[in-house]
C-alpha cells in the first residue's frame, strides 16, 4: 500500500475526500449534546435577604456521556422587580451553587447582579460557566435568585406589569451544551 504525504501547507478542502479507520489526535471540543429550557411565563419570586430562593420552572438536566465531559451552561434572564431590588441569581448543580463568585467579607456569592433601580423598567442578565461534573449520571442545573429586603423579581416582566404597548414579554433560557473531551 502506497503512503501519500499531505503537503504541510494545507489540504485543499474543495476537494472529495473518503475516509476509512479512525481519527487520533484531534483533540476534544465537539458537541455531544444539547439541552435547552425556555421559561416564557411571569415567575415571581420572593426571598429574605441573603437567602437564596429557586426560579420555578427555570431547571435543566443533561446527562453526560462521560465522566470526563463537562457542560457548557449557557443562561440569559430578563426581569423586573416590585420596588428597588437589588440581589443576585446564581446558578446551582443539584443543590451545590457553582460559577459564583470567590468570598469577600459579608458579600454574597453570586453569577450575575439582579439589581434595579426602577419598577417600571426592564432588565436583563447573561452567563456562561463551563463545568465539570465528573459524573456520567444525570445532571440538575438551575437558577436561584436572592433579594435584599421585601421585594419581589419577575421574571419575564417589568415590575410594574402594565398592559400596554411599552411593556413586554420576554423569555429566559438555561442551555446546556455537552462538550466532549
């Protein structure tokens, strides 16, 4: 059988190729899977300050293909609030909070700010945290929010949640990628 050297300048991908027997060395990075939950309704949510309360029906599970996978989570939330509210959402793998941010004092761990300064106005927050779950069992992500003091978040919707054309509906999403290694 013939051997071919591959000019090291490159491979002219316009033309066919047929490939048999397997690849090596080509590294990890592909896509085993995705998942995704989309929230489209109005989720309320109360909490006491420095308690961290779960955004209802904001969860997704993935299970991984291998111990060696990790999942790229992917979560964008639109909000409003009663009042003034200023707290936090951080994302959780079961009932372990992860992709948060280091100890510092009195300051809350958190992913992402929910801070707002007006009822009347929308906001909305993203993040993305590649994690490793070592595991190859089912994996539960959700989103918690916590406040400070008596307010209330909405998701999807401004606080005030007047019916008219200034005002919006939105969704919030939580996407889970499998990334093989």
């Amino acid at each position: 059988m013939s051997k071919t050297k591959v000019d090291s300048t490159g491979i002219d991908l316009s033309d066919n190729f047929a490939f048999t027997g397997t690849v090596s060395g080509a590294g990890g990075g592909k896509v085993g899977q995705v998942v995704q939950t989309v929230v489209a309704d109005i989720v309320e949510v109360t909490s006491s300050s420095g308690t961290f309360a779960d955004i209802s029906g904001f969860t997704a599970n993935i299970t991984p293909s291998a111990t060696s996978s990790k999942v790229l989570v992917m979560a964008t939330i639109n909000y409003g609030g009663t009042s003034n509210i200023y707290g936090a959402v951080r994302l959780v793998r079961g009932s372990t909070a992860i992709g948060i941010g280091d100890a510092a004092g009195n300051r809350t761990r958190a992913s992402a700010f929910t801070s707002s300064d007006d009822n009347t106005k929308a906001y909305s927050a993203t993040f993305d945290f590649l994690d490793s779950p070592s595991s190859s069992s089912q994996q539960t992500y959700k989103l918690q929010v916590t406040l400070n003091g008596s307010q209330t978040f909405k998701l999807n919707s401004e606080g005030e949640n007047i019916d008219n054309a200034a005002n919006h509906r939105t969704i919030s999403t939580i996407t889970l990628m499998e990334i093989l290694t």
